[in-house]
C-alpha cells in the first residue's frame, strides 16, 4: 500500500496544481461575473421609472386624443380605441402610489393618480353626453377634461425630470462601480497568473531537478564512466524509487566488472589447461579412430555384397545382406535428425529378420500397425532399443516358446506404441530403477566397447529422450507380472497430426 502511494505521488501533485489553478481563476471568474451581472441588472433598472411614466404619458395622450376624436366625429373606431386606451390607462395608474407619505415623488404619484381618476371621469361623461346628444353637457365636460389633463401632464413631466436626476446620479456611480470592479479584476488575474507560475515552477523543478541530475549521472555511465557519485533520493516519490533503483545498477555493475575480471583470469588459465589436455588427447584418438572399422566402408561393403549375391542367385544370402545394409545405414544417421514410425518400424524388421537369420528362426515376431500413422515425426532409435530389450532379457533364456508382439495405434490425442514379450518378466524395483535413468555417456565412452549383441543404446536413454522431445513425463511406461510372465512396454507420443516426409540418404 505504501508502494502505491509512493507510484503515484507525482501525478497526485501535477492533479492537484492543475486543480488549484483552475479552482483559483474559476473562482475569480464567477466572482466577477457575479458583481459585473449585479451591476448590468441595476443599471437596467435605474431608468425603468422613467420609462414607466412615459409609458403613463403616451397612455393618457392616446386616451384624449381619441375622446377628442369621437366627439368631433362619433366614429366606432374612435370609441372603440377609448375605451382600449382607457383601460390601459387604469391599468397603468393603479401601479402609482396612493397613500400619504413623506416622499415628494410618491406624493407627485398620488396626486397623478387622484387627477386620473378625475379625468377619466368626466372623459366619461363627455362621451356619454355625446352619445345622448347633450351638446351643451359633452363641451363643459370636455373642457374640465382638458383642464385637468394638462396639469396631470404637467405633473408627469415634474416626476419625470425628479426620477430622470435621482437616476442620473445612480447611473454615474454604477458606472463608477463597474470601473474599479474592472480594475480589481484586472489585479486579481494578474495576481492569480502570478501566484500559479510560482506555483508551476516550484512543482516542475522539484520534479526536473532530480530527473536533470539523473540524466547526468546516466550519460557519465553511458561514456563508460562508472566511478560516479550516487545520488541522493529523498524525494519520496517516482523519482526516489529511479534513483536507488539507479545506485543500485551501478553497484551492480561495479561488482559484475569485478566478478568478470575475476572470471575472465580463471577462464584463460582453465583455457590453456584445456589446450594442454586436447594436445593430450589428440594422439589417443588418432589411435582409437584407426582400431574402428569404417561404418561408410562397411556399409558400401555390404551391398557390394549384396549385389553378387543376387548376381550368383544366391537370394536368402542377398536378403541377408541388404537387411544387414539397412541396418547399419539408420545406425549412421544422427540422433539429432528426426525420423518416422515407418522407418522405425523398418528398423524393427531388419533387426528381427538379422537375428532369426543368426538363430535360425528362433525369434516369434507379431506386428499391428495402424498405417495413418507411419508419417508421424518421431526422434529416431526409439523402437529397435525396446525390441532389443525384449530379446536381450525377455525371450533369450527361457525354456519355452516366447514371442514379441509390437502395436502402434491411434488413440484421441496420442499415438500408443506397445512392445509385449511373454519373457523372464520384470521386478517392480527393476522397471522403478529403469524409469528414473538418467541420460549417461555410450558405454563405449565409458569403456571402449559395447555390450555383446547391443547397439550401445538402452532403455534409460529412449526415456530420457522422449521426456526431453516432447516436454513430458508420460510418454513412457513399462508393466510386468513378475517372473517368467513377460513385459509390457507403452510408448505414448503426443499427436498433434505432424508428419515428415520419408527422405533417402
């Protein structure tokens, strides 16, 4: 936990400086945005008296205008626009005040409103006059209308130039206000820019600081200069873990010169040992090479033989001899080299068919070979040990018939190989020492020669081989009954649908 909290320190600290900077010019943003709204609002209402009263005189103009009109034509329209702007009009007037107060301009409101009332009411009557054709009535009507409608003008006027001075002087110092709240604002950003440039140096050099002092540190190494001082880390973050992680190498590579100095001396001098024994050895092996017997010219030998055998009708003898050739020509090939079943399987043949020449037919030999499967890669001399095996200690020295029997078949996901004698048997401390073998040098390096009657290859090393090849450990099994009732031996090979083709050599 507090690794994490180590990683993720210098993100942490670049977070919360963006989010400190924002937050800051995000906050002075709407604290002016606030009082600039505040003071645009005020202002629009410092006129809006005056455009009420103005609204009241332009209302009332109408009104007598269109009485005016009706009593000099008696048109509807004329009496129908009055009637409209009338009730505009009380509409209007009844926002004014009405009641007694020590406020020169409420008191003008009141008197405005009582004069309204007064005027629509003869206004009234003068058209009603009109309408009952009383002539006399409808003009003295009219008049004290007239009257009563210039001073109600007179009035709005006097209200109006009260309220267009009191606002004036409201609006001056509103605009007043909006200039130092621009002022203010002005240095609160400046202020703000400042203190996040300090603020953004201060983060970015505790960060760059180490890393430029690591980069130096780095590049001396990278010129071979391995005798730097190391660096201090006491940031407790990222960078804390980089550094010492950084000592750290070059520590290590201060000792792994050391150690290959040291490695390199012992190497020469094991180096000149080895050249010595190799000098040793070479005469040895000139000697051993010249006591064996060529496989090539012993192979080409043999089918030279093979070849006058057939040209003097000898057959059994020619078969012989290229059972022989065949033989010894898969023991030349490599273990490196992969094969096929099918030549393992050929290899079986051969080799039963040289020994029941050699004992006159002594060995039962049974085979079951499921042919889709003859192709399949297998490494090589992995069946003719196991036959050898089965001859050598199973059927060689029993007092009754025994045969071999090999099986190869296609399971779901391997292929089963099963060699089966009805020999001597195995002990279950037998088959457990054979199945932990390990892979040892040929007896003939041990010795300088091979078992009688045995390719030099047991059982042990086709274990170890199949585990190595196909990575696994049940590819190889052996059953037996005890005594005198014979063994079986499984061979499993993975099978994945690989095949090779059959080349000749």
């Amino acid at each position: 936990m507090k690794k994490e909290k180590k990683m993720g320190s210098i993100r942490r600290r670049l977070v919360m400086v963006f989010a400190v900077t924002t937050g800051v010019v995000f906050l002075a943003n709407m604290y002016m945005y606030y009082h600039i709204n505040q003071s645009i609002n005020t202002i629009d209402e410092v006129y809006v008296s005056n455009m009420e009263l103005n609204n009241i005189l332009e209302t009332l103009t109408d009104v007598h205008q269109f009485v005016y009109e009706y009593l000099n034509t008696k048109s509807s329209d004329s009496l129908e626009n009055y009637y409209r702007s009338e009730q505009k009009y009380r509409e209007l007037i009844s926002e004014l005040n009405s009641r007694i107060v020590d406020d020169n301009c409420l008191l003008m409101q009141k008197n405005i409103k009582s004069m309204s009332g007064a005027y629509l009411t003869s206004v009234d009557e003068a058209v009603n006059a009109k309408r009952g054709r009383n002539i006399e009535k409808y003009k003295v009507k009219y008049e004290n209308a007239a009257t009563i409608y210039e001073y109600i003008r007179t009035y709005i006027n006097s209200l109006n130039n009260e309220y267009f001075k009191y606002n004036s002087g409201n609006y001056m110092m509103l605009l007043m206000s909006l200039r130092y709240l621009e002022v203010i604002s002005t240095i609160v950003l400046l202020v703000i820019m400042v203190f996040n440039i300090i603020l953004i140096i201060l983060v970015t050099r505790s960060i760059t600081g180490p890393i430029l002092n690591l980069t130096e540190a780095a590049n001396e190494v990278a010129a071979g200069n391995f005798n730097v001082d190391l660096l201090q880390a006491n940031s407790a973050d990222e960078l804390e873990i980089v550094t010492k992680a950084f000592n750290t190498m070059i520590i290590s590579i201060h000792n792994y010169i050391i150690k290959t100095k040291e490695s390199m001396e012992l190497q020469s001098k094991m180096e000149q040992k080895e050249l010595r024994m190799i000098n040793h050895l070479k005469d040895a092996q000139l000697k051993y090479l010249q006591a064996q017997i060529n496989p090539h010219f012993l192979f080409n030998t043999l089918n030279a033989g093979a070849q006058l055998a057939m040209l003097e009708g000898a057959d059994k003898t020619c078969l012989f001899i290229e059972h022989m050739a065949e033989f010894f020509r898969f023991n030349m090939k490599s273990f490196d080299r992969d094969t096929t079943l099918r030549d393992e399987i050929k290899l079986v043949d051969s080799y039963i068919y040289i020994l029941n020449v050699r004992f006159s037919g002594g060995i039962h030999f049974e085979k079951q070979v499921d042919d889709d499967v003859l192709d399949v890669r297998v490494p090589s001399m992995i069946l003719q040990p196991v036959v050898e095996n089965a001859v050598n200690y199973g059927i060689r020295n029993i007092d009754y018939e025994g045969f071999i029997k090999l099986k190869v078949c296609k399971q779901k996901e391997f292929i089963e190989i099963t060699v089966t004698d009805n020999g001597a048997g195995m002990e279950q401390s037998t088959i457990d020492r054979i199945m932990k073998a390990k892979i040892e040098e040929n007896t003939v390096q041990k010795t300088g020669e091979i078992t009688k009657d045995s390719n030099g290859i047991g059982l042990g090393n086709v274990i170890n081989r199949l585990k190595l090849y196909y990575d696994r450990e049940d590819v190889f099994a052996i059953e037996s009954g005890g005594k005198n009732k014979g063994t079986k031996v499984f061979i499993h090979i993975p099978y994945s649908g690989n095949v090779i083709d059959n080349q000749k050599d």
